[in-house]
C-alpha cells in the first residue's frame, strides 16, 4: 500500500478538515503502523474503504485517536514548546502581574492524563520564581483536570518511573528517590491540584493566566472545538497565553480573541 497515495491524502485531509488534526506531525511509518492496526481491526482493505468507514460511523474517529494518542503523555512532552514557556512565555507572564501588583498566577492544564503535563509546568514556574526572588510571597495555583479518574488517581500520587528534564534541570531539585521511582517534592505536589472535569461538557474553570490543552481537542468535532475554544478564551485575562498540541491547529478560530505568540508551537495570546 502506497504511503503518499491518493487515498491516504485524502483520508489526511478529511481528517485535518473534520477535526483539525494535522496528521503531518506524525512520522510516516508510525502513521502507517497505527492507521494499519485500525483498518486491520475494522477489516478495511485499504485507505479508501476506512475513509468510508470513518465517514459512516464516526465514532471510529476516536478509536484511530486512542491509538495514535491515548495516555501518551510524558514530562516537558515537545520540548521546544515547553523551552519557549520557560525563555518567554512564564517570564512574561511573571513581568505581567508584578506589574499589576498582583504576585498570583493561576494556570489550567486541561486534560493533564497522569500529570506530567502540570508537573512540568510547575517545575517551569518554580524555577522561574526562584530566579525571579521573593518566591514565598507568590501564589501559584495549577489546576489539573481531566476525565479519566484512573489517570487522576495516578498523577495525585506524583510517583513516576521515568523522568525526563530540560537542559539545566536538575532531578534533586523537584524529586526525591523513591525505590525504584521519582517522588514529585512536596513543594512541586502544593502547587498542582487535580480535579476531574469534562473539558467539552462541563462549564470551564475561571481566571487563568496560561491554560495549556494539548493533545485533547483532536477527539471532538469542529463545533465542539469551537465552543471549548470560545470559552477557554471567556477564562483566560488578557494577555493570558494558551498552548494546544502540536498536530492541532486552530482551524476555526476566525473571530476569537486570540493572536499567535508563536503558530508552530501552537502558542497564542488572548488579546
Ligand atoms: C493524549 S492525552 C494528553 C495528555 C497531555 N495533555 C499531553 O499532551 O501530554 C489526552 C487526555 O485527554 C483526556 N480527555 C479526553 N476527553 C476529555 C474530556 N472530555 N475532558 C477532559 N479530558 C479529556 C484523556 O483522558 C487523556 O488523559
């Protein structure tokens, strides 16, 4: 089966225009692996026959994302994103409200899985405030909310069996050994709290500086998109940045008070 046929194009782009998942941030082989595995199970020949099917029964849709993404989730996952939260986007924040006289920052990482995502981030603010000085006199509040309890369950304990740190970090400084595993400090856990919340059907958090829902969005349709995207935009202050997934891009934000901090990383601010 020909990778770059003209079925498999379509099929990407059916995909891309249906659910803005940009499927070129996959590597070709792990696409093909994957998208083999789904049309295997739902017994389709070739690409043509499980364009049809998804077109169908669109359920499928969530099946193919499980496999191309479910509970993958990792620390600092994307580096180059969370560089650029560390070089420019929290130092800024940071600027923002001390300017305001307001030493308080509030973030939401919708869809956090099992916690790497929020632990990341507060490892990032942690380090930035240390800097900064005065670190005591700050609150920080990292809400952490997603769906699946089991994965809740598992990032309230904080225990991890890999760890993976930016250049510079050091692994003493926001874990302790624990056996086999790394326990996030007690510093770090304070402030992250984890909630379970239903991104696309749940009236959404409020007042944040930074909300970061990356890699969750692919599983629903456009309108739906839409309306989380609107009121992510309601939740976040002005100035407040938000930060998607790499492979989604915002295909239908015309109209939404958001302007790109940096597209490629899917960065934007709300203006
Ligand atoms: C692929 S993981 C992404 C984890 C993390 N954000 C990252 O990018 O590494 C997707 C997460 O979205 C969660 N999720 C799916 N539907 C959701 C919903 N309606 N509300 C909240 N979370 C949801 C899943 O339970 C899963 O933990």
């Amino acid at each position: 089966m020909e990778l770059q046929g003209a079925d498999f194009e379509l099929l990407v782009r059916y995909l891309h225009k249906t659910r803005g998942l940009d499927l070129n941030q996959y590597k070709p082989n792990y696409l093909r692996r994957r998208i083999g595995v789904r049309m295997r199970a739902r017994g389709c020949p070739d690409y043509h026959s499980y364009l049809h099917l998804l077109r169908l029964q669109p359920e499928e849709f969530n099946h193919l994302i499980d496999d191309l993404t479910i509970n993958v989730t990792e620390f600092f996952r994307d580096e180059d994103v969370f560089e650029e939260l560390r070089r420019a986007v929290i130092p800024s924040l940071i600027r923002d409200r001390k300017d305001m006289g307001i030493l308080n920052l509030r973030m939401w990482s919708a869809g956090c899985a099992t916690g790497e995502e929020p632990y990341s981030l507060a490892m990032l603010v942690r380090e930035a405030l240390t800097r900064e000085g005065g670190q005591e006199s700050w609150n920080v509040r990292i809400l952490a909310t997603d769906l699946d309890e089991g994965a809740l369950a598992k990032a309230r304990k904080g225990r991890y069996e890999d760890v993976k740190l930016l250049d510079g970090m050091s692994c003493e400084d926001h874990f302790v050994r624990a056996g086999d595993c790394y326990q996030v400090r007690e510093e770090l856990a304070r402030m992250v709290k984890f909630l379970r919340h239903d991104v696309a059907n749940q009236p959404p958090l409020r007042h944040f500086d930074l909300i970061l829902c990356r890699n969750v969005l692919i599983y629903f349709e456009k309108e739906r998109q839409r309306k989380i995207l609107e009121s992510f935009c309601e939740v976040l202050r002005k100035g407040g940045m938000l930060v998607l997934g790499k492979s989604e891009a915002i295909l239908f934000g015309e109209g939404l008070p958001l302007e790109p901090h940096q597209r490629r990383l899917r960065i934007y601010r709300r203006v």
